[in-house]
C-alpha cells in the first residue's frame, strides 16, 4: 500500500478532484484487473480507450482514477487525476508505487532492430560469470540471479517493468540488462526508468507496419537517446547509417564501437 500523493509525484497534473490522501493497494491499466483500493490509469490506446471502461474500473474497487478527459459526472469517494498524457503518468506513477527501483541498479538498455536478445544474454551471462548479481529483461524471459520468468513483450508495461527491477534491487541485483523495443519507447514503457547505459546495435527497416514509415522508426530510437541524462552513456554502433543521427541531440556521454568505422574500439574478425 502506498499513499496516492506520493505515487503522484513529478506528474504532469492538470486537474485533481477529491483526496489524495488514501492508501493505495495497486495500479492497473485494463479494468479487467482492477482489485479493491486500487488506482485505475485510463489509456488512450490503437484499439480501446481506457476511458471507456472508468465505470467497470470503480465499480470493481477502483478509488482513484488517472484520465486525460474528466467523466461527466463523478462518483463520490473516488479521487480523480486529470493529466495531458496517461501512458506517461501510468510510467510515473508506476516507478513511484514501486520506490524508483532504477535509481537502486545499473540500469543497461539495449536498443536496434537486431542483435538486442544476443546482446543482453552475452552480457548477463559474462557478469554472472564474473559472480555480480544482475537482472534480465528480454523477449525469450526475465531472469533475476538463477531464476527464470516468463515474458509476454520485449519490453514489458510500465507496471511489470518496475514489478521486475524492485525484485531485482531486494535481490541485490547490481545490475539489469534490459532489451528496448520501439514499441516499447513509443509507447512510453520505459518513460522515468533511469537508464545508466544505453547501446545502439543497429537499424534496418523493420517494424514499418507499426511506425508507418522509416523515419518514425529511427526518430522512435533516437527519442530513447534524446531522453538520456547527462551523467549516462551512449554505446553506438558507428558501423550503422544512421549511428550519427541516433546520438545527435542527446546529452550523454557517446562512446562509439565498430570494425569497419573509426571509433573508440574497434574489433577485428579473426
């Protein structure tokens, strides 16, 4: 249980009727879930809108309600939060709930069109080999320590997604290596999770059927780039087209790798 004013902090609030001193027990995003006590975040999504299915939230235990529109008429004792974007408060809130466990690990994401499954599998074996505990979040599973967890997406939603850091950190995780989609950045999954690295393997055109074009596709990765803080790392492919454009606008520090391009290491095939 968490108080609703703490798991409010740092969103974007335009308007907020009702208390915000209550205990909540969950967060949940499909009303199909809701429990007793729980916060519901009402999403605008491709197929459904959230903010269809405010009543069934409430009337199976919903006493908080993230929206971006305010229903017509509200239900007394329940608090609702009005922001300019749900599936950014959903990610904030959702940190929050679950004590901002990426300030607690060395958060590593891995971005491009292929080599991220390989990437973080070399890496989480090598740092176990070298006996760290560290944390796993991939399409084929989630793995914390020796333990295995099955996964449904590539990047998992805001709520799974903290769920998975918070047991990594009260495992003593110190590090989690993390696979980052498209989807999952533009559908802003990993919005607030404070990444230490993030390394660019490459970009070729896939996943047009989601972003339309090959341009939305590469402004998708680089917008996870743009959103790095300064005190991060950027590990770019300098072999790829478009690893210049990746890191033009962020404020991380760029290290480059490649074998046919200048950069800071460069690997041979032998």
């Amino acid at each position: 249980m968490k108080l609703l004013r703490e798991i409010l902090y740092k969103l974007d609030v335009d308007t907020i009727i009702g208390n915000t001193n209550i205990a909540i027990s969950s967060i949940h995003f499909n009303s199909e879930e809701v429990i007793e006590s729980a916060l519901f975040v009402a999403i605008k999504g491709l197929n459904n809108d959230g903010h269809n299915f405010i009543s069934k939230a409430i009337s199976t235990g919903s006493i908080a309600i993230i929206c971006e529109d305010l229903p017509k008429q509200t239900v007394d004792n329940v608090t609702y939060i009005q922001v300019k974007n749900s599936a950014i408060s959903l990610a904030l809130v959702a940190s929050n709930f679950f004590n901002n466990p990426s300030n607690n690990i060395q958060l590593i994401g891995i971005t491009g069109t292929n080599g991220k499954t390989s990437t973080a599998y070399y890496l989480f074996s090598i740092f176990k080999q070298l006996n760290f505990k560290v944390g796993l979040i991939s399409t084929i599973e989630n793995k914390i320590n020796n333990k295995s967890y099955p996964t449904v997406y590539t990047t998992p939603n805001p709520i799974e997604l903290n769920r998975l850091l918070s047991k990594m950190v009260d495992d003593e995780c110190e590090f989690c290596f993390m696979e980052v989609s498209s989807h999952g950045i533009l559908q802003n999954r990993t919005h607030g999770l404070n990444f230490n690295i993030a390394v660019f393997t490459n970009i070729s055109r896939d996943h047009l059927d989601y972003h339309n074009s090959f341009n939305n596709y590469i402004t998708t990765k680089k917008y996870f780039f743009d959103n790095l803080p300064t005190n991060a790392i950027s590990i770019i492919n300098a072999d790829d087209t478009h690893s210049a454009t990746m890191v033009l606008d962020t404020n991380s520090k760029k290290i480059f790798y490649g074998i046919n391009s200048p950069s800071h290491y460069t690997a041979r095939i032998l």
